[in-house]
C-alpha cells in the first residue's frame, strides 16, 4: 500500500472516532460504509453503545459525511479503482480494521429497515 493510501486511511479512521465520539463519548464500536460505482455514491454510518445501535443521521451530520466522501473517493483514485466498496470499523480503544469489496456492492448493508440491525452485514 502507498503512503498516499495509508495516510488517507488513517485520516478516515481518525474523522469517524472524532464524529462518534462527538454524539457518543462512550461508544463501543462504529462503522462507516462507502459504495461507488458508475458516478454514484451512498455513505452511512452507525455506532453500538451497550445493548443498542444507532444510524448516523446524514441530515444531521452533512459535514461529517461530505468529508468522509470526498476522502474516499480520494482514496479508491489512489488505489486506481472507480468502483467499490469499503467498510471502515473503529472500536472504542481506537482499534480498526478497514475491508475493500468490488465484486458483491450489497456487502456490508448498515440499516434498521427491513429487518436490519443497525451493523454491517454480509
């Protein structure tokens, strides 16, 4: 990996501790979704405190999600792809782990609809 794409990671990480831990102090884990493919994007966000989850609220939190974006599509320029996926997850201890998918777009969905639980799932 570039340093380029190392340090773009590492920011991404830093941005969803600060921003969750802004509406949360005491969250245990969060995730931030990032999908683009053919000139569209789609972002969402939650966190788990003890025994619940929430969705960032991209209405709420437009700057949150317009810098994370623009990172992102920073990131999948530098790493030459113009389509993908990525799943970021921050623990409370600053731990995290980011994940790439271009083949299955619908991984990794963070919804309370339909039956959702709030987390990425497969």
């Amino acid at each position: 990996m570039k340093d380029r794409e190392t340090d773009l990671i590492i920011q991404l990480a830093s941005n969803l501790v600060n921003a969750i831990r802004k509406l949360e102090p005491q969250f245990q884990s969060a995730f931030y979704r990032f999908y683009v493919e053919d000139y569209q994007l789609e972002s969402c966000s939650s966190y788990t405190v003890p025994g619940d989850v929430f969705i960032v609220s991209a209405l709420d939190q437009d700057e949150f999600f317009v810098s994370m974006n623009d990172i992102c599509l920073e990131l999948m320029q530098e790493m030459g792809k113009s389509a993908g996926l990525l799943l970021i997850t921050v623990h409370k201890n600053f731990d995290y782990k980011i994940e790439f998918e271009y083949e299955n777009m619908n991984k990794w969905n963070i919804s309370l609809l339909d039956g959702g639980i709030g987390i990425p799932t497969e």
